[in-house]
C-alpha cells in the first residue's frame, strides 16, 4: 500500500459534547503536493451510539485522484478519547466492519493506527485507513441502517449511522464514486 499523507483537516475535539465548534462541510476538495490530483473526502463525520462520552468516532470516506482516470478511496476511522481512557489500538489487518441493511462489509487497514496518533491536551485520538472499493462504498451509501465495529486490541466499539451520517456517504457517492 502507498503511504498516504492526510492534511490535518481536524477541528478541535470538544469531547463532552463530541462535537466541532463549527458545523463543517458535507464533503470537502482540495489539492496539494501529495495527491497530484486532488482529495475528496466527507470530513467529520462523527458516528452516534456509544455509552460513553470519553470516546468519540468518526467514519469519514476519501477520495484520492492519482490522475483524471485513476482514484484510490479510503475509509478513515478516527478515535478520540480522554486520555483517562486510553488508546483503542486499532490493529493491522481485519478490524473495521460496516454492515449495512445485514450485510458485513470487512476492510483491512495494512498499518492500523500505529502511524497515526496524537497526544493534545488531555486527548488522545488515533486514526487508521481501511483501503475501500467503489462498490463498497455504495453498498453503505444506499442502506438504511448501517452500523460501524471496531476490533482493537485494547476494546471493540460500535456505533450506528444517523441520518447526517447517511445523507453525507449517499452525497459523496453520488458526486465522487465512479
């Protein structure tokens, strides 16, 4: 897999009430040096449910245009937590699976978050990229319930999409998924 660098689009996390300070966009675009032909992603796409409220998790696509023929997509799983909490350790490998209407879709991340975490303020997050195929994100746009489980070494955390959640995957599938 190719090592992808992800501009750090974050807001800062507010993580008892899990929320941004100000709404963000549907879906972003942008280009740098990184991705010759752009980025597409849903930013933010924080996910309900939980019975806590010292993690929050967000499940955002992305878009990565190598060329005007070629796209890579991505899910980006993101984990927040109280450092009281601690880290999920999301592993290598198998340990992100959407079922969307009853139908497990599993994807692999090659380096878990091991990369990707970050220490700010009392607040942990990490974060792991799950390579995903156009199909598969369609199959998750166009459902009506889609639940999201994360296998990590430390915990395993699922969470549903809302409405937001699913109008925002079925806007990026309509506009960036051939």
């Amino acid at each position: 897999m190719k090592k992808i660098i992800f501009p750090c689009l974050a807001l800062a996390v507010v993580l008892t009430a899990c929320s941004t300070s100000q709404p963000m966009p549907d879906t972003l675009s942008y280009s740098d040096a990184f991705a010759a032909g752009g980025v597409d992603m849903i930013p933010e796409n924080l996910l309900e449910g939980g019975q806590s409220s010292d993690n929050c998790v967000w499940l955002n696509a992305a878009r990565i245009s190598q060329d005007s023929s070629h796209n890579d997509y991505y899910l980006e799983l993101r984990y927040a937590a109280r450092q009281e909490a601690g880290l999920l350790d999301i592993p290598p490998g198998k340990s992100l699976v959407v079922t969307a209407d009853g139908q497990e879709i599993e994807f692999r991340s090659a380096s878990g978050s091991l990369n990707n975490r970050q220490k700010k303020k009392g607040v942990l997050t990490e974060t792991a990229l799950f390579p995903a195929a156009p199909e598969q994100l369609r199959t998750i746009a166009a459902a009506n319930r889609v639940t999201v489980k994360v296998g990590a070494q430390k915990a395993t955390i699922e969470r549903s999409f809302g409405p937001a959640n699913s109008e925002r995957f079925r806007k990026f599938v309509r506009t960036f998924v051939r």
